[in-house]
C-alpha cells in the first residue's frame, strides 16, 4: 500500500455546495441565503447566542444559586445519647450502618456530646468534641480517633 492510494471510506465525505452558480445548480440566485433580512447581506455577523431579536434561551432561563460541591464526603453524626442506647461494646461507623443508626453513604464519623452516658463502651470514630470524648472517658469508654 502506497500513500497515495488511502482514500476516506465510502460515504465518509461528500461534494461542497457550489454555491451562486445558477439556477440549474439548485444553489444559485441568493445562494441558500433566503431573500431579506441580515443574514442576507454581506458582511453579516451575530453574537454568540442571537436568536433573532426573540429573547435568547441563556436570558429565559432562571440564575442558578449557590454552589454544590460533587467531591463533598458525607459524615455521620450521633450524640453521646444515642450510644448509651445501644447494645454493643465497641461502635464504630460500620456498626452504625448495619444497625440504621448512620446513612450508608457516609464516609466519616462524629461523636457529638449531647445527653449523658453512664455505660462504657469503646468507640472509633473521626472526630469526637471535647464534651463527647470527656463523658465517654468518663464512663470508663474509650474514644478512639480513627
């Protein structure tokens, strides 16, 4: 095979239009330009997004608001309430999931302090606040940061 003997597949290209060649040509006279109006005029040029002088579709539609992050990683959040009521020596986020308590989509945990606990139990979370690590420890638990 030789370069001069690739040719495109068939179908793949096809005769440009001949434009203002005569009647016969089914391109002549206004040369697929219609008869009036600016796009038959020489030298006419429209913005991006010109309909004509309707309303453009980018000014129909409605302003977006706000900003939705797509890499945003969920995180659980349970009170120090809610572990006492659960029956489980060590809680963790994977615990949380199987039983209900957390969204199957989240990727973290935290451990906030609202409620009192008297029961210890060893949790593994990724963040605890203060009042949550102190009750827990406090119990006799453990608040581990995983």
């Amino acid at each position: 095979m030789k370069l001069e003997d690739i040719r495109p597949n068939e179908g793949a290209t096809h005769a440009k239009k001949r434009k203002g060649r005569g009647i016969a040509s089914g391109h002549g006279k206004t040369s697929c330009r219609g008869n009036n109006g600016e796009g038959q005029r020489s030298g006419n040029s429209h913005k991006r997004g010109f309909e004509g002088g309707q309303m453009p579709s980018y000014r129909q539609m409605p302003k977006l608001k706000g900003f939705k992050n797509r890499f945003r990683e969920e995180s659980a959040e349970i009170n120090v309430s809610k572990l006492a009521e659960l029956d489980c020596e060590t809680i963790d986020l994977a615990f949380l999931q199987q039983n209900r308590k957390a969204s199957s989509t989240a990727v973290a945990l935290r451990v906030l302090g609202k409620g009192e606990i008297t029961k210890a139990v060893n949790v593994k979370a990724s963040y605890f606040s203060l009042t949550a690590k102190e009750k827990i420890e406090k119990a006799g638990g453990k608040a581990e940061i995983v």
